[in-house]
C-alpha cells in the first residue's frame, strides 16, 4: 500500500482486528493485496467486492468516508498520492458517501475487469483537498460473480468511464455522453 495504514487488534466488524485509514481527495492511506496464482482477476471475468467499514467520526476532520478500490498490476507509484487509473491500474469501484459511526456491510457494484490483473487496494478518501476521513475497513471480501448481472449495472473502463455495449452507442447523443454519479449512502 502507501501512507501509514496501522493495523488494530481490537474489536472489528465480526472479530478483532481491522484497519484504520485516513485520507483526501488526493492523498493518504491504502493497503494492498497480490492475489494468488490461482486467484488473479481475470480479463471479461466479473467481480463483486465487499467490506465492512465505519468512520471515525472523533478523529476526522470531515465526518465521512468514501472507499475506492483499485486492480494493479506491478506496484504502485511511490508517495501517498491516490493514483490515478493508467494502463497498470484499472478502478474496481467507489462508493458514496458513508457517514455510519457503527460497523456497516457494503458492496461494489458488479466490475468487468478490462485486463488481467495480480493485485487489490483500497483507500479511503472524501472530497476535500486538505481535510482528511478517517474511518475502518474490514471483512474485504473480492469475489468472481458467477450468477447474472441485473440490467442496471454497466461496465467502466480504466479511467472509470462507462463502456457503452455495441448495439447502444447507435441510441447515444455524441453531444452529451453518458456519465456514471455516485449515490451518497447515510447509513
């Protein structure tokens, strides 16, 4: 990962152990996973992630967090920048607004995974430039969807754009792209 994660032996979501992270729009913390040989995202494979988090309201500076998660491969870039998506680093997801002081269940919405790739991180961050989230994270589950995707969910690419299937993009208006927004989530 980078930036200073700590690892808590206390009470987490379902048993000890847990960790706390900080972070901004632009910097802060995130830890990483390389993925077994036999458990790398595969290209055009779907995956669904989930996580147990919660803020820490008594030490942020704003009382939120949003988690983002990454598939990279190689490592990261140096420093406490958040990295931005590339060739290497595609965007599994992101969340809204979580402002939840207890342990709360999320999930991703469904990725298409647009390369194969060896390696998971998560981060926090929020909107601000300067002021930091803190909150925990827990329970990381990444797991490849084998059931049905519901018409509702869509593809993004390595930059977090939608990818728009073939047999759409006749229907779209080229003067006004399609966007995807993030759903605040108060829990």
């Amino acid at each position: 990962g980078y930036g200073n994660p700590v690892v808590s032996d206390s009470a987490g979501c379902d048993e000890n152990g847990f960790v706390k992270m900080l972070g901004n729009k632009i910097s802060g913390d995130a830890i990483k996973q390389a993925l077994s040989t036999n458990n790398k995202i595969i290209q055009g494979k779907k995956y669904i992630l989930s996580c147990c988090v919660r803020v820490d309201s008594a030490l942020s500076n704003i009382p939120y967090i949003k988690i983002r998660a990454i598939a990279f491969n190689g490592s990261l870039p140096s420093g406490n920048n958040h990295p931005a998506a590339n060739s290497n680093i595609a965007i599994i997801g992101f969340t809204g607004k979580i402002t939840s002081k207890d342990w709360t269940s999320i999930q991703f919405q469904p990725w298409f995974a647009n390369y194969d790739f060896d390696n998971i991180a998560i981060n926090i961050y929020n909107n601000d430039n300067t002021l930091v989230s803190l909150g925990d994270i827990d329970d990381i589950c990444l797991r490849e969807m084998l059931e049905p995707i519901q018409c509702d969910s869509i593809a993004i690419d390595s930059s977090g754009n939608p990818i728009i299937p073939a047999y759409l993009a006749a229907f779209l208006d080229p003067d006004n792209p399609p966007t995807i927004d993030t759903v605040d989530m108060f829990m």
